[in-house]
C-alpha cells in the first residue's frame, strides 16, 4: 500500500510540473509577444519622427537654400533609417540638384513625403 501511494504522490507531482511548466512557457511566450510588438510599434514610431523632419522644410512646397542644407544633411540618416524607397530617391535627387532643385523634384519630395506621413 505505501508503495502505491507513492506511485500515486509521484504521479501528481509530475503532473502538477507539467503543467507549472507549460504555464511557464505560454506566459514566455505571450511576454516575447508584447515585447516584439512594443518593438515594432517604437520602431514605427521612430520612421515616422524621421519622416517628419525631413519633410519639415519642405512643408510649404518649396526648397529654399537653408531647407536644402538641411534635407541634404539628411540623406544618409534616411538610407539607413528604413525609410520608403520613394522619400529616399527624391531625397537623392534633391542632394544631387546642387543649389537650384528643379520643380518637378521637389514635387516628388512633397508627395512622398504626404504619402508617407499618411
């Protein structure tokens, strides 16, 4: 009979470690969740500020000679930021134009940057 309650005690203790440690891993499992969501929402969040800046100057519609100091300064950080490819290539066309950006590029500018922040 001790034997069999034994057996019995071993059995529960096992059981109840399964399920302890199942517990465990769908609790790991939905804090890796949030934690790759908090990620993904700070890193949305953080393209968006990028966005932001480097379509500040260019708000009005119209490069001047200090907004083009800026964007140009920018180009890099956009490359490397992840950015939508349409926002970088008018950026690279706006840094390549030198002093006097043509009309049609810097409408390019303008429309990515409002299809970005949309």
């Amino acid at each position: 009979m001790r034997f069999s309650r034994s057996k019995n005690a071993v059995l529960l203790s096992a059981a109840i470690l399964l399920l302890s440690v199942s517990g465990c891993a769908t609790i790991a499992d939905t804090a890796s969740s949030a934690a790759s969501s908090a990620a993904t929402q700070l890193a949305d969040g953080a393209k968006k500020e990028l966005i932001k800046k480097v379509c500040a100057p260019i708000k009005d519609g119209s490069i001047n000679a200090s907004d083009l100091k800026v964007v140009s300064s920018m180009v890099d950080a956009v490359r490397e930021g992840g950015l939508p490819q349409e926002i970088v290539s008018a950026l690279d066309d706006v840094a390549a134009s030198g002093d006097k950006v043509p009309a049609d590029v810097q409408a390019r500018l303008v429309t990515a940057c409002d299809n970005a922040l949309v």
